[in-house]
C-alpha cells in the first residue's frame, strides 16, 4: 500500500487508530524531501498491515506542523495510540526509519 497523503480531518482519524503510524511531514519545495520519498514509499509497503504510513504536506496544512513542533522538514513521526512515540528529523537512510519502526511495533 502507498502512503497516504493527509489533510487535518484525515490525520487525527489515523493517528488514533490501534495501529502504529508513521508520518512523514514533507514540502514540494524540500529537496531532502524529494530524496526521502521513496523510502517512505518503501516502507508503507514493507510494513503494510503493520503500520501505517502517512504524509502531510506542511505547506497545505501548515497547522498540523505547528501543532507537532516541526521545525524542519523531512520530519518524521511515529504514533502508536494517537501519542507521538519517536521523532527523526532530516533525510536518514532507510534503516534509520526500521529501526524507529521496529522498536515500537
């Protein structure tokens, strides 16, 4: 499964769920974004039914940034039950993201 490209509505529905969520805070604009793109991809399909994974752009809803501190994009967040578990802020290699994965599933 692809990531899932979240407007606010959609974000808080899927952060509450039972599964881990993986959210990627993105820009068009972002370079590293752009570079850690596939890797997110990657990861949606590496741990579908697991968790899931999902994008904001910071851009189209700029209040979901502000609301989770983010300073600097790529960020990613991981939740489990709704609560922020694990945060990496940058562009990381793939394992970086497994193992924050991992950790929490």
């Amino acid at each position: 499964m692809a990531a899932l490209h979240l407007n606010e509505e959609g974000f808080f529905k899927l952060v509450e769920s039972e599964k881990p969520v993986l959210v990627d805070f993105w820009a068009d604009w972002c370079g590293p974004c752009k570079m850690l793109a596939p890797v997110i991809e990657e990861l949606a399909a590496q741990y579908e039914g697991k968790v899931t994974v999902g994008k904001v752009n910071v851009d189209e809803v700029p209040d979901l940034a502000v609301r989770y501190g983010v300073m600097s994009i790529p960020t990613v967040i991981l939740f489990v039950k709704g609560n922020e578990v694990d945060r990496l802020v940058g562009l990381m290699d793939k394992e970086r993201f497994r193992l924050m994965v991992d950790a929490h599933i």
